[in-house]
C-alpha cells in the first residue's frame, strides 16, 4: 500500500501532466523551459520524485496555471 506522500505525488504529477497536454507541450518541452530533462519531467509527472518547490512554481507560471490547481483532488487523503 503507497503512503499519503506518494499518492499526494502522484496527483499532483497527474495534474501538472493533464495541463502541460491541455497546451499540447512535450515534456521535452516543458524540461528545457525549467532547465531539466525530459527524464525528470517524466519522473515529477508519475509521482517518482517530489518536485521542488521552485521548480513547481516555474512550471505553474509556464502552464499559465495557478500553483494551487496542481493540488486538485489531494484534499482527499
């Protein structure tokens, strides 16, 4: 059984991925935006590695989405 911090990874990297595709990015894309790869962004996106913080509010300003919308459904756990 995942622990709440996985599956709070997890939601949140679902949410980041379901907004990057809403603007048809690659991960590609989006990992030279931030200055990472696309490995990692694949990472952050299935919950493997926690994302850090600054990381997170470039990708929210990137996306053109507000940082708290990546949180969706984690109010549930």
């Amino acid at each position: 059984m995942e622990d709440k911090q996985t599956i709070f990874r997890k939601k949140v990297g679902v949410n980041i991925r379901k907004y990057r595709k809403d603007i048809h990015m690659r991960q590609w894309q989006l990992a030279d935006l931030i200055g990472c790869t696309s490995n990692r962004i694949s990472q952050y996106e299935t919950g493997y590695l926690c994302i850090p913080i600054y990381r997170l509010y470039l990708i929210a300003n990137i996306l053109n989405v507000p940082i708290n919308h990546f949180f969706e459904e984690c109010d549930k756990l």
